[in-house]
C-alpha cells in the first residue's frame, strides 16, 4: 500500500545562504530518495517535500532518519518535521 507523507525542513536557520531554493539540495534529495528501498516518488509541494512509499519497506520514521543525513555537502543538516501541509511546520 502506498502512503503519502508530507515533509516540512527546517535548514534556513542551519543554511541560512539556501532558503530551500537550492536546486543542488533538491537534486540530491531526489538522487537519495530515488535509490532508496519503498520509495515511488519524491516531490516538491509549496514549500516542503513529498515523499511516496510503500509503507511495508520504509517508515515515516526511516525517511526522516535520510533527511537528518542531508545535505551532504554541508557541515550541518536538515531538521525535518511531518506535517499535513506541505511547507508548514507540524
């Protein structure tokens, strides 16, 4: 069964240079998400992420363990929330 979990990332304050507009971020969350066991699509929505999954390979949980790993090219990372819309914190 597919489900659809929306994403909030809090990295302004971390990467305050990016504002999530970075296209080398998005192109990496795509890349990783891509490869990533369960995952159908990953997509942008206002100002957060999707992510579809089948939720017997991958949990909520796990995806946000990926995002805590992002991005890798800077010093700190993501801080990711779930949230019902997409862009909105919690």
């Amino acid at each position: 069964m597919t489900s659809r979990t929306a994403f909030h990332l809090d990295c302004t304050p971390i990467i305050p240079e990016c504002g999530f507009t970075c296209a080398k971020c998005i192109e990496e969350m795509k890349t990783v998400f891509g490869g990533t066991r369960g995952v159908g699509k990953f997509y942008r929505e206002g100002d957060g992420v999707v992510v579809e999954y089948d939720a017997s390979a991958v949990t909520a949980e796990q995806l946000m363990d990926v995002f805590r790993e992002l991005p890798s090219f800077y010093q700190n990372h993501f801080v990711p929330s779930v949230t019902e819309n997409p862009g909105r914190p919690g």
